[in-house]
C-alpha cells in the first residue's frame, strides 16, 4: 500500500515581489543561452517539465520573460502555442494533447523555434516532389 504525504507549499511573507533562487538561476541559464546564440548562433532548450518547480517559480519565471510580439498556435497532433518573450531569441514553447493536457513545455532559445523549422529529410523530399512535377510538366509540354 502507498501512503501519500500532504505537501503546501507556501511563499514566504514579503518574498512575493522578488525573485526567487530557482527564478534567478533559471534566468542565468536562458542568459548563458542567450550569450551563446549571440555570440556562435548555438541553439538551447529548457525542458521545464523535467525540473522541480513550485507553481509560484513557475509563475515568476513566466512573469520574468514577459510577453514579445509574436504569440502564435499551431495545430497538429494537438495545439502547440509558440510565445516570443520579452526577449528576443527566447521562446516559450508548450505542446498540448487530449483534453488539453500538457504534454510538453519548454523555454527554446534561438532565432526562430526549432519546431518551425523544415527538416532536412523532408526539404530532400521536397526536391525530389519539385524536380518530379517539373519533369511531368516538361514532358507534357513536349
């Protein structure tokens, strides 16, 4: 039989307004990135998923970044919203599935996202479907 612990997680009085430990290191990680990006054009991702956060951390972090200009979704499998923070090359990233379940989140650091780019396996396919229509019409022509 498990046994489950109750666990309340509360802020601490007056701490509210100020960036917490785990908001201030998350924002030296998406800065170290950030440098990279500028300096190589090396891409990074956070998994936010996979890190131990309290909601609130969680919030801060959101608040922290902001919003940018661009805040988009696409629709696949399931919605993926694509957010742009306050910063430029920072991306908020979540892929949603069945009753709008998460099933993915991460903060991507880079031009643009990684999910938005074409893959190399499907720009060959698309050279081999062009250079086949192309063919088909100079034939048709002939």
């Amino acid at each position: 039989m498990t046994e489950t612990i109750p666990l309340t997680i509360k802020s601490a009085p007056g701490k509210a307004a100020t960036i917490g430990g785990g908001v201030q290191a998350m924002a030296h990680e998406i800065l170290s990135h950030l440098e990279r990006l500028h300096e190589t054009g090396e891409t990074g991702a956070i998994d936010l998923k996979s890190l131990p956060m309290a909601p609130d951390e969680f919030h801060g972090i959101k608040k922290m970044l902001g919003q940018g200009e661009l805040d988009l979704t696409v629709h696949m499998d399931g919605p993926t919203r694509i957010r742009e923070t306050a910063f430029p090359g920072v991306w908020w990233v979540q892929h949603k599935g069945e009753n709008d379940r998460i099933l993915a989140e991460y903060i991507e650091i880079a031009r643009f996202p990684d999910f938005l780019s074409a893959q190399p396996d499907h720009i060959a396919e698309a050279v081999r479907h062009l250079r086949d229509r192309l063919e088909e019409q100079s034939q048709g022509a002939a």
